[in-house]
C-alpha cells in the first residue's frame, strides 16, 4: 500500500523523463534532424536526377536509379538509326489534331507542350490520345547514320496505356510560322511554365498542331487528316525509365526550321539526344507507296 504513492510519483517522473526525452529530441531535430535530412534528400536527387552530361548522361542512366535498368538492359530501346529499312505497305495513320489551349514547359531536359484531351492518331485500329509534345537537339533518330538538326516527338496514350510516339524531324530552312506562337514564348528557366496573356481563360497558348506536320506549309485541313509516309518500328522511351513496347512512327518527310529558330532553340536546351541504339533483329518498316 505504502508503495503506491511512490510508485505513481515514479510513473509520473518516468513520464516527464519520457516528455523531456521526446522535447529533447524534437529540439535536436530542429536544430540538426533537418540538416540531415535535407542533405540526404540533396543527396538523393543528385543520385537519380538524369540528364545528358558525363555525369548524368544515357552512358550512366541505369546506374543512377534501379528503375532505369532498361537503359542498359533494354533490347528494344530508342532511338535507333533509320537504315535499310522493309520496305512494306503500311495502313495509313489517320490524325484528328485540334487547336486548343496549351501551357509550354521547360521541363530542365526539353520544351513540352502540354496538350488537353480530344487530340488523337489511330494506329493498327487502336486510338492514341495525344498527351504533349517535346523537342530535341539534335535529331534522336537518324536516317542512314545522318543527324538532323532537332527532332519533334508527339506523344500519344491509348486506353490500356500503350505509347505511340510520332517522330518529326526537323533540318534548317524556312522559317517555319506554325511554331512561332511556341517559340516567341520558350520558358528559358528549366521548371518555367509560359502562359500567354489574353488567348485564353486558364491563360495557356492557342496552337494548331496539325499545321506543324506540313512539310510545305500546305496544310490539307480535313480532320481527321493522315500522316504522309512514315518508318514503323516498336521501341522505347529515349528517356529513363526506357520503357519498352512503344510504338514508334517517325515521319520520313522532314520538316524545315530557319537557323534562327533552331539556334533560339539551342540557345536554352541542346544535346538532350540519347546515341542510336542497336536494333537487335527488330524489324524496321517504311511505306512503300508515294504520299498522296
Ligand atoms: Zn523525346
């Protein structure tokens, strides 16, 4: 009986023992739990963060997370050098582009144009819905071991969540006006997003992608339209994680860009090509008819 009070006098030091204990560490942890904590994070970021540098480039991708394995150990990787392709009759890839609104992102690795819904290509009778698009300098494909200038891909999405990516490729020449509301808004800051004042409600960009696939500034406007003739092939993200069973089509037709386009291009993001990559006895198809 006598030991009761005591023992309650113990519980109750023992519980502000345990309240200081838990004081302490929360002060300690403000003072240097923090510290440590953003420097693990740092560290963190500096070991995933890919990019296309010595340090943190295609050559070093898989080392760099677990979940970039595929960049080495992918046997359908992307790109790959356009050459000797089967030359075959491919069914026509019908598009159903539409101007709309539109926010343009320097994501610190490209230019993406992020695109709302309703946008679509049809490819083997499934519907692709066009996500974004995105730029690269120079080309990531090549045609017989020949780089282009830059290279546009479109990224599509269908129901079951397959992509199919269709590759543009862009050399120096004409001015090309299509681009021009993207590219007198280009984010120069990587994490930058451009709005464009009064074109729209949510201040995003009005463009019209279909008018960036003519090569001659002739645009057949029908919807849906069709793409002229392209390369087939199944490949895979030319960024980690490298993801396979991409269905890629890269239009053989390419587009012209003036110099000064490409440079003011350049002059924010360059060299976020991935090498050619082998093609590991996958079948390479071209069209075999002329474009209408
Ligand atoms: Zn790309």
């Amino acid at each position: 009986m006598n030991n009761y009070p005591k023992l309650i006098a113990e519980c109750s030091l023992h519980h502000i023992t345990k309240a200081s204990i838990s004081v302490m560490c929360v002060l300690m942890c403000i003072t240097s739990c923090g510290k440590t904590q953003r420097v693990s994070s740092q560290s963190d970021i500096e070991k995933t963060e890919w990019g296309y540098e010595a340090k943190n480039g295609p050559q070093v991708w898989a080392q760099l997370s677990p979940e970039y394995f595929l960049c080495a150990e992918g046997r359908h990787q992307s790109p790959i050098d356009l050459v000797n392709p089967t030359p075959t009759k491919l069914p026509p890839i019908p598009y159903n582009y539409r101007p709309t609104s539109m926010n343009i992102r320097n994501t610190g690795h490209t230019i993406e144009v992020a695109c709302p819904e309703g946008s679509w290509i049809e490819v083997d009778s499934t519907r692709y819905q066009l996500l974004q698009f995105h730029f690269h300098a120079p080309s990531e494909h090549t045609v017989a071991g020949k780089p282009f200038d830059m290279e546009a891909h479109f990224v599509h999405k269908s129901e079951d969540g397959t992509l199919a990516v269709v590759g543009l490729l862009i050399e120096s020449g004409r001015h090309k006006f299509e681009f021009d509301p993207i590219w007198s808004h280009l984010p120069t800051a990587p994490g930058e997003t451009q709005r464009i004042e009064n074109v729209t409600e949510d201040g995003s960009l009005i463009i019209d992608p279909r008018f960036m696939f003519s090569p001659n500034d002739q645009v057949r406007d029908v919807a849906p339209s069709r793409f002229g003739n392209y390369y087939r092939y199944e490949g895979s993200l030319t960024t980690p994680p490298c993801s396979e069973g991409v269905q890629w089509i890269v239009l053989t037709t390419p587009i012209e860009m003036s110099e000064a386009q490409i440079a003011a291009f350049k002059a924010i993001i360059h060299d976020n090509n991935r090498p050619v990559q082998p093609l590991n006895g996958r079948k390479l198809l071209v069209n075999s008819t002329k474009d209408e």
